[in-house]
C-alpha cells in the first residue's frame, strides 16, 4: 500500500534528518548552527502543501523533474524532518547539567558523555513526541496525492468517481487512517514502556 | 587582617604537591568569585575548606575537576598544567584532549550526587571503567562490587537510583568515583542536600575513607566537626580569598581574623562537636 510505503520511507528519512538538524542545532560551530536553524525555521514555516506543489511544478521549471513519489517522499521528510530536529535538540537540553557533570568527573570524552548518559535519557523524553510527530506524517502522506501519488486517498477518491456511495467511501477512508495510526500509538506506547527504566 | 600563611602548617615530608593553584582567578560577568588563589595540596593530604555560602569554596573544586575554567591563573596537576599546554615553552590554552588526559587523576563527589537516572547502581559504577579506563566487564564488575561493598550498598546493585534515598544515592555516588581509583578526590558539599538523619551514614563513609587512604581528599563542607575529625588542614574561604588556614586545633582554637572568629560563632561547641546555630 502506497500510505505505508510513504509513511515507513518518510518515517525513517524524518527520523534520521531529526538527529542530524539536532546535532547541527546544538553545534559547536556558529556557522552549522546558522545555517540548520535556517534550513529548519524555512521548512518548519511554510506549508507542506506548498511545498509539494513546488517541488512538483516550480522545480522541473527550474530544469529539475522530480518523480511524484520523490516530491511526496522529499516533501514530507523535510518538513517532519524539522519537526523532528527541535524534538531531538530541546529533549537534549532537557537533560540537567548534573549529568554531563558526573561524565566529565569521570573523564568520559565529549561522545562518550553523549552516548551512555545524555542521549538514552534524552531519547526516552523524545519517544512521546516522535510518536506524535509519526501520527502527524501519517496524515500529511494524504497530501501527496494532490501530486498524482496514488496513496490511499487519492485512490478512495478515484473510487467515488467510479462508484459513488460518499459517506460510506469516506467513512472507511477515515476509519483506515485511525486504524493505521492507532497501530502507531501502541507501538510507540511500547517503546515507552521499554524505554522506562530507572524511572518511578 | 589578612593571614594568608601557606608554608607554616603543611605537612610536606618533602614530597612535591598533586596540585598547585596559583593566581588563580574566576569571574562569572561582573562578580569575582575567586581572587588571585594560591593554594597546594599533597598527595595524601585530607584539606576541609570552609566558609560562609558564595565565598568561592564550590568554585575552587569546579576548576580542578574542569567544570568551569579559570580566568586567570593556573592550575596543575602532578607537574602538568591542567588548563594550558606548553608548546614551544608557551602556554596555549588546553583543547579537551588534554583536559581528558590530565583530568583522570580526579575525582568528584557532588551536592546533588548526580547518579545517572537510567542505569543500575552497579551499571553506575561500571560504565566508566568500561567506557574510560577499558577494563575488562568483567573486572569492572568486580570492581564495582568492592567498592559498593565498602560504602555498605552492595545490595542495591540491581536497583535504580531513583529509588534510594538521599543518603544512599550519595553513597553511590562516592563508590563510582571510587572505581576510577583518583589520587584526588572532591567533594563538593557532600552531605548538603541530604536529609538531617542520612547526613551520618555519608560522613562515616567519609570517614572511612580518610583513615584508610592514601588519596587526597578536598572537602568542602559546613559540617564543622566532621572538618575538625578528618582534615589535615583546614582553609577559610572568604570572599574569593584564603584568608587563614592551619591545622583543625589552630583554626577552631584560635582563629587570628575576626572574620573566622565571626564565622565560628555561628557554629558552637557541644559534647559532639561543632553545632550550627540556627
């Protein structure tokens, strides 16, 4: 099914733009903080239908033709994507100071401060928020169909032309997408659960 | 009346000091927390700093432990600078590769304990020798145990920290530092956020440690009986200066400044020791 295929390519391109726009956010360097601050501020400021639109029909006249379901898969990582990096980057500064304290008192390096200490404690605060942001890109992949992906919506709508029955179409449309995101919302209760040690 | 006498009261058996403070300043914007410090101490050597609250006592350990850099002034380490590397015979400020290498010879011991949340108390102990030293899992484990062990938390190695107590979360704390075997050990006002009855249990383990060690201690801290059983020195911190400093009979007996005279007042003497009166 084309929702899943977008939802699962785009899911993980948005997961792993996260931690990259995070990182870059909370950079030692000026310049790569700038410059990701920018790139996300854009993404995260305009829409995403708009977006769609013009990467489908503004880019090509620009000389670059972009398949449908790039457009579709592109669009919605960028914008989740952004999303996703202030989620990454403000649950790491939620972390209290006191914890890199203790790993630089025993001389744990810069990564390893990260890795064992700030970020399994951060991911745990991000998971509510991912699951969250996940359900979002969910409905966001019905927008792509007004770029001619043949996603679930486009296709019901298709159906209407052809069969008609309005409300009952419909209805099942809506009920396939709580469906799908509620499948969401119980894995990511999950993940929280197992993430939850040490906690009371 | 400014005492600062340094050479009079150390017990130096000749041997060179771990650390050596000298003119060191810090600045948080406009306030001077710590004003042209000299301050030395030996391998072995169990020093108290007291002082009233804001006196730059917390800030002096932060700098050795490179939580907070100095503005002014250096800092080393067993004759290596801390702060600073020489190249070509000049001092150039430390990248964190060097702080990582001149910095493993210390430890800390935190007001708030900082145990990390999310891991067992054996895996609080264990993550750092693994991570840091390289040991072996398993000899960090065992590690691990023995210090827990001598800290009396040896039971609590599968549980969380957030489900001790103050006290012993501290405790904790002491056996992690302990694991990475420093050759100086901070502790920053150890007992300061606990509980009045789990304040006991951590001094003890202090204690303990004291009588049985070799490594230096810096303790800061209010418990004024507790700097008079275990120091070797004590240092009145005020106002960003080391403004007298002796042994414990000096210091408590006879205080020379006015201004420890007034500090020690707030303090006074009952059958065990040294009260804080409210």
């Amino acid at each position: 099914m084309v929702t899943v295929q977008l939802l699962v390519i785009a899911g993980i391109l948005s997961f792993v733009m996260s931690f990259i726009g995070g990182f870059a956010r909370l950079s030692r360097f000026a310049l790569v903080r700038w410059v990701s601050g920018g790139i996300i501020e854009f993404f995260r400021g305009t829409s995403l239908l708009v977006q769609l639109f013009w990467l489908y029909y503004a880019l090509p006249l620009l000389g670059v033709s972009l398949p449908s379901g790039l457009v579709g898969i592109v669009g919605l990582a960028l914008n989740y994507g952004s999303y996703g990096s202030e989620i990454v980057r403000s649950s790491i500064l939620a972390i209290p100071k006191g914890q890199t304290e203790a790993g630089i008192a025993l001389n744990m390096t810069p990564a390893q401060r990260m890795r064992s200490i700030i970020l399994p404690q951060a991911f745990r605060i991000m998971l509510p928020s991912f699951g969250n942001l996940m359900i979002e890109l969910l409905k966001g992949t019905a927008l792509v169909s007004l770029v001619t992906i043949s996603d679930m919506t486009l296709n019901i709508m298709q159906m209407r032309n052809t069969v008609g029955h309005d409300t009952q179409i419909l209805s099942l449309l809506l009920v396939a997408y709580f469906i799908i995101g509620y499948a969401m919302t119980l894995g990511f209760r999950w993940l929280e659960r197992r993430f939850s040690a040490g906690r009371v | 009346m400014d005492v600062t006498e340094t050479d009079e009261t150390q017990q130096t058996d000749g041997k060179e000091p771990i650390i050596k403070y000298r003119n060191i300043s810090k600045s948080f914007g406009d306030h001077q927390v710590l004003k042209e410090i000299d301050f030395d101490l030996y391998p072995g050597e169990r020093v108290a700093i007291i002082g009233p609250s804001g006196s730059g006592k917390t800030t002096l350990a932060r700098l050795l432990m490179t939580l907070e850099k100095p503005s002014a002034g250096t800092i080393q380490v067993d004759g290596r600078h801390l702060w600073h590397r020489e190249v070509k015979g000049k001092l150039v400020p430390a990248n964190e590769r060097h702080l990582h290498e001149v910095r493993g010879d210390i430890g800390m011991v935190f007001q708030h304990f900082n145990l990390f949340p999310h891991m067992t108390i054996l895996r609080n102990c264990t993550e750092a020798p693994v991570k840091v030293l390289g040991l072996p899992k398993k000899e960090a484990v065992e590690r691990a145990k023995e210090m827990l062990d001598k800290v009396g938390m040896l039971d609590k190695v599968d549980q969380y920290p957030a489900n001790l107590s103050g006290g012993q979360q501290q405790r904790v704390a002491i056996a992690r530092a302990l694991v990475m075997r420093p050759k100086v050990m901070l502790f920053d006002e150890p007992t300061s956020a606990l509980d009045p009855e789990t304040v006991g249990e951590v001094l003890n383990v202090i204690k303990d440690l004291a009588r049985q060690g070799d490594m230096a201690m810096l303790l800061i801290t209010h418990e004024m009986s507790f700097a008079r059983e275990v120091a070797d020195r004590i240092c009145f911190f005020d106002d960003g200066k080391i403004l007298e400093q002796g042994p414990p009979s000096q210091i408590f007996t006879q205080p020379k400044t006015e201004r420890l005279q007034e500090f020690l007042k707030r303090f006074h003497l009952n059958g065990n020791g040294f009260q804080e009166v409210q």
